[in-house]
C-alpha cells in the first residue's frame, strides 16, 4: 500500500479536500492507474467497515432490545451501557474486517497472469551450435556460441547484427537470435527472426511454436492461440504442449 496515495484518497472519500484539491486528484485519477488502484481499495476499505459496523450493532441492538428493553430508567440506562460496551468489539471487527480485504486486493494486484506463467512453464532455451569447423569464422562462431551460452544475450545480438548476412546463410543464428530477443523482453524482434525461419520447412515446426510463446509472453492470447493451434493439428513434437496451452488459455 502506497501510505501517500492512501491518505489522500482517504482524504477525498471523506471529503477533507478543498474544491481545487477534489479537482486536481480527480484530474491524476485519470492519468495515474496506482493512484486509481488505492482509491478502489479505499473505497472497498470504507464501504466494508461500514457495512461491518452496521450490521454489528444492528444484530446487538436486537437481542437488547428483546431481551432488556424496558421503559423504566433503570431499563434505559442498562440498554445505553449496554450499547456502549458492543460498539467497540464491532469496531474491531470491522477494523479486522477491512484488513483481510485490503490483503485479499494486495494479494490480486500481485499475482502474475496466468499467461505468464504457462510461459514460464513452457518455454525453455535450446541448445544450438553455431560453429563453422574449418572455416576463416571459425573464431567468431565460437564467440557467438560462448555469448548464447552463458546468456549474454544483448552481447550476442550485437554480435550477430555485426554480421547480419550470416543469418540468411544459418538458420540456427536465426532461431538463436530470436531465442535472445525473447530473453531480453523484446518479444516482437524475436516474432521478426522466428517469422523468417517460416520459408525453412526444417525449422517451420519450432518457429510456430516460438512465435506462439512470444504471444503469451505480451499477455496476447488471441494471437498466442493462432499459432497453437496450427501446432495442435500438426504431427509436432510441440502439439502435446500446445494442446495442454490451448486449454488453460
């Protein structure tokens, strides 16, 4: 909880703000979606307090009223005692009451998508070898294999747009490439090679595949489900995944 933006929204719900203040947090809320966020927990904290206490004292009031209510003065002040002293276990159950919906918003607001995690689940880094025996690149195929390797991924993307005609000549750079722009959080540069490894037949499988994990990865299920769903048909290794995706998602 952002204890700033939480006592300005407490601030604004219980209108403590001048006229220039109620419009100024009202023009942020617009701009501002962590600022919208504790307004609506606020807000929840508020109405469920209310509603608690409420109900409470109701529920209280009842049974003294049935079973002690009397018109005498005696009557009269044992109900006012009587009121007084179950006001405060109805605060704190309200109190204990907004705390657990408070955690339970915290808890939602934290928790990963559920296309993250079947990505998380799914998607795993391929071995690939890259070097050229016998050849003057030897030397830099080597290089580029220790950068993948070890996953010095933006290390090796600078390494091969050094070389970029290389990529036309090996698709396995090509899939690499697009493996280290998934790993670097650029899904759609990775959608850029893997699209291309499409004209290889050999490589077509695993570019469906990938192409279909990066949708996942931006949280894009109608597009994720496209490519799976090829898969899902075909005789790929990846169509027992792709089946199992395609129903979570």
């Amino acid at each position: 909880m952002n204890q700033e933006y939480f006592e300005r929204c407490e601030n604004y719900l219980l209108d403590k703000m001048s006229t220039e203040e109620r419009s100024n947090f009202e023009k942020e809320l617009t701009q501002n979606e962590a600022l919208r966020s504790e307004l609506e927990i606020a807000k929840a904290i508020h109405s469920s307090a209310e509603l608690s206490v409420k109900a409470r004292l109701k529920q209280e009031l009842d049974v003294i009223h049935q079973t002690h209510f009397d018109s005498t003065k005696d009557n009269v002040e044992e109900f006012e005692q009587a009121s007084r002293r179950n006001v405060i276990p109805a605060i704190v159950i309200g109190l204990l009451a907004v705390l657990l919906i408070w955690a339970a918003a915290k808890m939602l607001m934290n928790e990963e998508p559920v296309t993250q995690t079947i990505y998380a689940q799914n998607f795993a880094v391929p071995k690939l070898d890259f070097t050229y025996r016998g050849g003057s690149t030897d030397r830099f195929f080597q290089l580029l294999e220790s950068s993948y390797e070890e996953g010095k991924y933006n290390d090796f993307i600078k390494q091969v747009d050094d070389r970029d005609s290389l990529l036309t000549s090996n698709p396995r750079l090509m899939l690499a490439k697009g493996i280290a722009h998934l790993e670097i959080g650029e899904a759609s540069e990775a959608r850029t090679n893997f699209k291309k490894l499409m004209e290889n037949a050999f490589y077509r499988d695993q570019a469906n595949w990938y192409i279909g994990l990066s949708y996942l990865k931006e949280d894009d299920v109608t597009n994720a489900q496209k490519f799976f769903k090829i898969i899902s048909r075909s005789e790929s290794r990846f169509r027992d995944q792709s089946i199992e995706i395609l129903k979570k998602i």
